[in-house]
C-alpha cells in the first residue's frame, strides 16, 4: 500500500512543477506582449506639379444675337491667338459650357437688363508643362486690352490656372520606408534610454498621404501654388525586450 502511495506523491509534485512553469511562461509572454512603445515617423517631398487647368470664362453682350455671337467668335479667336504665342498648341485647347441667356426671358429681370443676350463659353486649357501655363496667365492682362472679357480660372476662388500633381504613387514606396525608418530610430532611442531592445512591429498605421502647398500663405490654397509638399506621417507599436 506504501509504495503505490509515494508514486502518486510523486505525480502530484511533479504536476504542481509542470503546471507552475506554464503559468510563469504565460505570464512573461503576457507581459512582454503588454510592453511596446508607439512612435511616428514622417516623410516629406517637394514636388513641381506636372498637370495644369486654365479655364477662361468669356462673355459677350448684346442685343442681336447674331451679332453678340460674332463678338463671341472674335473673342474666341483672340484668346486662341495668344495661346499659341504663349507655346499652348489648339489641342490643349477644348470648348466647355456654352450658354445663352435672353434677359426678356427672365420674369426677375425683364426691363431693367441694359443687354438682352448674353453668351458665355468656357475655354479649357490642358497642358502637361505647368510653367508654360503659368507664364501665360501672367500675361492675361493682355487679352483685356484687346478687348476679351474674360474670368481666369474657376468662377469661385482666387482665379488662375490649377495646378496637380498626378505622380503619388510613384512616391508612396519609398516614402514609406523612409517614415518606417524614421519611426524605428525613434522606438530605439526610447529603448535604449529604458535599457529595453526594440522586437518587431506589434501594429502599423501607414497614415494618410497629404499634398500641401510649399508656400503655406493666408488665402493660398495647395491648387492654386505650382511648388507642393507630399507628406506622410505613420504611426508604429514595436515590442520591447530585455
């Protein structure tokens, strides 16, 4: 009877052994998994937009239609005329938003109009070399003094060509080791200065990429500045060990 009692002593002891080590190991894990840091890491580029969009608004007054669409054709000849000599070929040139208003048409209006009709057309101008766009809207002043009634850029905003940058996802790759780098030499630094060493990633966030303007100014937005800055900043939980 003795002998089969001290086996099961035995298997007893050896299972509160066993059973106490796996809890230790459970809670190291545990806690370790509970120790990490959160860091950001940023990157950042400047860019030159490579799209630029110029739409001129233009408008001609009068009383006979036919006529009011004459002063529209001569117009739309002008501003053609001077985009060419700016180095804008036709092509980057399309026709939008053509429209005809007739004032006696208009209940709210009626008498008081000084012109009947009024045509207005758009002029989209597209072109890949965003200099070259810029340079002519500088010199818009020139169609007003030979007579073009116009409106540069959007009908609402600061006016001028709207200039894009179309090449992010050419940028994201690197951009993002860089911010990941960027992000682990901060995770170091934490580390050494709490005698821990940085373990892998626990949970990454790559961030939202941003276009800005290089020249942030009061009452200057991103699209309207031809220079940018891309920025990325992500966020990232290492493991820390020791």
């Amino acid at each position: 009877m003795k002998d089969r009692i001290v086996p099961a002593a035995v298997l007893v002891a050896l299972g509160l052994v066993v059973g106490g080590g796996l809890m230790g190991y459970g809670f190291k894990a545990g806690r370790t998994a509970d120790r990490f840091v959160t860091v950001k890491g940023l990157s950042e580029r400047e860019v030159e937009a490579d799209l630029a969009l110029w739409p001129l608004q233009l408008v001609a007054a009068g009383n006979d239609l036919s006529r009011t669409q004459e002063r529209m054709d001569e117009m739309v000849g002008l501003t053609r005329t001077f985009l060419r000599e700016h180095g804008i070929p036709d092509e980057s040139v399309s026709v939008q938003a053509f429209k005809v208003t007739d004032a006696q048409a208009n209940p709210y209006q009626g008498g008081n109009a000084v012109y009947r009709f009024i045509i207005t057309q758009t002029l989209m101008v597209r072109s890949e070399e965003p200099r070259t766009l810029r340079s002519a809207s500088q010199d818009v002043g020139q169609l007003v003094q030979a007579g073009v009634v116009l409106t540069s850029g959007q009908e609402y905003g600061p006016g001028g060509p709207t200039y894009l940058f179309t090449r992010l996802n050419d940028l994201k790759p690197e951009m993002l080791a860089e911010a990941t780098a960027r992000a682990r030499e901060s995770a170091e630094e934490f580390a050494d200065a709490s005698g821990s060493s940085v373990g892998k990633i626990r949970r990454a966030h790559q961030g939202v990429f941003q276009i800005l303007p290089r020249d942030p100014a009061r009452g200057q937005q991103e699209q309207n500045q031809l220079f940018k800055t891309i920025r990325v900043v992500s966020t990232l939980e290492y493991l820390l060990e020791g």
